[in-house]
C-alpha cells in the first residue's frame, strides 16, 4: 500500500448571504489534509469555513479579510465556505487549497 497526495486549489466569488457553497467533497475516501482559505476582500464580516469529517462532526472557523488560515485534519470530508449577508463589494473573493493524502493499493504482478 501507497500513500498518495493531491491538491486541488481554486479561487472563489460568492454573494453577499452565500452558506454552505461547497469547494471540495469525497465520499470515496477518507483523508487526511490541510484545508488553506484565503479571504481576500468582501462582504461585511467574517468569512466562515466548515470542514466535515467522515462521521459528520463539522468544525467551522472564522477568517477576517484579508488574512489566510491553516488547518489539518486527520479525516476530512467535505469542506464548505459562507459569505455573511451584509455590505461591501457585494460578493466575497479569495483562494483555497487543500491537500490531501490518503493510501491506495498498488497491484503487482
């Protein structure tokens, strides 16, 4: 067996009022990884990130803009982002990246 990693990263522009807008699910596998989310610019507020494990606990934590915050998980699911209802710009922008790993068998002959 194999440990393989993947990363798969992409930019967001939700509405004002956005929830649960998800970014990245599986429910092939169950693995471990950090969850990175960028708040560029938006709406008034925080931006809020979920990251859901393979038993349905969710944690969910808050970013200001203009930061970056980390996390990693040892099981990880499904990662979800909410844009609060307010003024601004209309539409919360910004980046994530989430690497995963998780094992895969390799056949040999």
């Amino acid at each position: 067996m194999f440990l393989t990693t993947n990363e798969f990263c992409g930019n967001f522009n939700l509405p004002c009022g956005s929830s649960n807008f998800t970014v990245w699910n599986t429910d092939e596998v169950s693995p471990s990884g950090t969850v990175s989310v960028f708040y560029s610019d938006g709406c008034s507020g925080n931006l809020t990130v979920s990251v859901t494990d393979s038993s349905g606990f969710t944690d969910t934590f808050d970013i200001p803009p203009l930061n970056t915050i980390s996390r990693t998980y040892s099981d990880l699911v499904m990662v979800r982002l909410t844009c609060p209802a307010g003024t601004g710009n209309g539409i919360c922008s910004g980046k994530y990246c989430i690497t995963i790993s998780y094992p895969i068998d390799i056949l040999t002959e």
